[in-house]
C-alpha cells in the first residue's frame, strides 16, 4: 500500500540526505528536505545537489535551520509527518576545534528540536537519525569490527562528543515519551555529490590541480570507507524496521572492510589516472587511528549488505568528479 504521508529529511541538501531523498522517492515516498545552506563548504554544490529535485512534485524543500525549535515542530505537526530522517548536523573533526560553537547549536539544540517535534507529533513512528562512528574514540582496530555494546566514553574531539550526546539524548527521550528511535553510527561515507571536507575529495582536487597532497597520521591511519549507495540502503532498511515502543537502539553502519590511508590514496591515484605528490603530517588533533565497523546487529534487522568496495566507488566518484567539475 502505498502511503500518502510524507518522510521529513533534515540536511536534504547534504550529501547523505540528498542521496536518501532521491531513494525515497524512487520508491513513491512523498519527502519534505529541510537545510540551512551553511557556508561550511562551497553552498553552489549543496545548490546543485537540490537542483536534481527540479520536476519532482512530490519533493518540497524548506530552507530552515534546525536548531529552530517552534519552526520544526510546526512543519512536522502541520505536514503530518510521523517518520523523520535526521541527517543535518554541523560535521567535521578538525573543524570542531576552531568552531565549538557551531556543534552547540547543530548538533546539540538540532537534535533536541527534532526529539520535541516528534514527542508532539500525533502517531509518531520513528526518528531515525545521524551518529557516527567517531563515538568510539581512539580505539585499537585489533581483529573484530567496533561493536555498538562496547562503551563509548571517550571521545577525542568536541565533534565526537557532540554526537555521543545526542545518542544519550535520544536514550532519554525514548524512554520518557516511548517513540521509537534509531541511531546510525556512519563509518567515512563517501561517492558521487561528497563532501568536499572529506580527505579523498581534497585529494582529488589537489591531484587534478597538481598540488601536493598533505598525508596525515603519515599514512598509518585506516578507514572503513561505506559507500554512499550502501549507506542509503542501510538507512532506508532502518527507516522500515522500527523498534518497539519505548524503545532506542544504535547501530553501525559501514563496509567492515577497513583501507589503510595509503591504499585508499594509491586506488584514488588508478580511478584518476595520476599520481600524487605527497606530503607527511602527523595525526591531527581529534583524528582516530581507525575505524572498523561491526554491522551484524543492522544486518539482522533490514538484511543489510555493502555490496561497493573502494576500486570500484572511487572509479564512480571520479567520473562523477570529472564530469561535474568539468576537468
């Protein structure tokens, strides 16, 4: 049965909740995005993310900010929606250390404004939003994948502890007004309309240019790289299979194929058909050596299964790169 209401997406203009927009209406969803349009990077990509809308009755953009509280909780109650997928937050590590503020009221006072929206919301069934995997801090990678029952205590960066907050947040929520929430901690998503933030699109752009890479953690850092279209699967699985009453969980969400910071570099180099040159940093401050999701609890739930390994998302990434910056 096809249904009539409509699945709110903050950060629609971002590169996750462009992606999970489109899947949604791919499928007959009728989608409400919402996003502030922050300079955070250049906003003419996040312009030309929403202009893949244009035609599409049934997407309706709202240029909001999150954080503003009475303004959500009026377009959820008057739109209907009782299904949100929040994926606007203020991102980045290193950015965090300059602009600590900037998470306050994203990530923070944004999260609690989509919880009061949704505790109000008439037949609310389920908030699912934005974590990441950052909450598990500085972590030895060892033999097995990071697991949502071990103890994320300590963050390295105001970013991590910012999105370990709203995991608490939510906990608390669940369990005062009993919608169901689910949490997605993201593992380094990446692909076609990315965040430029992110070091594989640096990189791109200097390799193009013909400037030199900076390599970080001198190249001793790994991550699990999640392709977006599995990123959006696991999303959209979550979205369908809520929890009970009352009931906040968390889950990864990633590849479980860690890539060492030099492999991911030298398949880059192949997908582009250039080399790099590179230059040696030391880790920066808020940077975690690796990342490793274990994605079993997700996989059980929605049968959740990354299919995209890096050769061949970064060989999409860069014909995409190639064709939308025109080099």
């Amino acid at each position: 049965m096809t249904r009539t209401d409509p699945v709110l997406v903050t950060g629609a203009a971002g590169f996750i909740g462009h992606a999970v927009s489109h899947r949604l209406l791919e499928r007959g969803e009728r989608v409400i995005g919402i996003d502030n349009l922050n300079d955070y990077y250049d906003p003419a990509l996040k312009d030309a993310r929403l202009s893949t809308f244009n035609g599409r009755a049934e997407f309706e953009f709202h240029k909001m900010d999150i954080s503003d509280a009475a303004e959500v909780a009026t377009l959820v109650r008057d739109a209907g929606v009782v299904r949100i997928v929040h994926l606007a937050a203020q991102a980045g590590v290193r950015y965090s250390i300059d602009n600590p503020f900037a998470y306050e009221k994203s990530n923070l006072a944004g999260h609690l404004s989509l919880l009061e929206a949704s505790r109000n919301a008439p037949g609310f069934e389920h908030l699912v939003y934005a974590s990441s995997s950052s909450v598990y801090g500085n972590r030895p990678m060892g033999g097995a994948g990071f697991s949502e029952d071990e103890p994320a205590t300590s963050p390295v960066s105001l970013y991590a502890a910012t999105k370990r907050s709203c995991e608490l947040m939510s906990e608390a929520y669940a369990g005062l007004y009993g919608f169901p929430q689910t949490g997605l901690r993201f593992f380094t998503v990446y692909g076609p309309w990315g965040r430029p933030d992110m070091a594989y699109f640096g990189f791109t752009q200097k390799i193009f240019a013909g400037t030199p890479i900076e390599v970080f953690g001198e190249g001793r850092m790994a991550r699990d790289f999640t392709y977006i279209d599995d990123i959006v699967d696991g999303i959209i699985g979550a979205l369908d299979h809520p929890p009970e009453a009352k009931e906040h969980r968390v889950l990864n969400i990633g590849n479980t194929h860690p890539v060492g910071l030099m492999e991911m570099i030298s398949t880059l180099e192949a997908a582009i058909g250039r080399n790099a040159e590179k230059v040696m940093r030391p880790m920066q401050p808020g940077d975690v050596t690796a990342t490793f999701a274990d994605v079993s609890k997700l996989q059980a739930i929605c049968g959740y299964e990354p299919k995209v390994m890096l050769p061949e998302g970064l060989e999409r990434f860069a014909r995409w790169y190639r064709e939308y910056y025109r080099v």
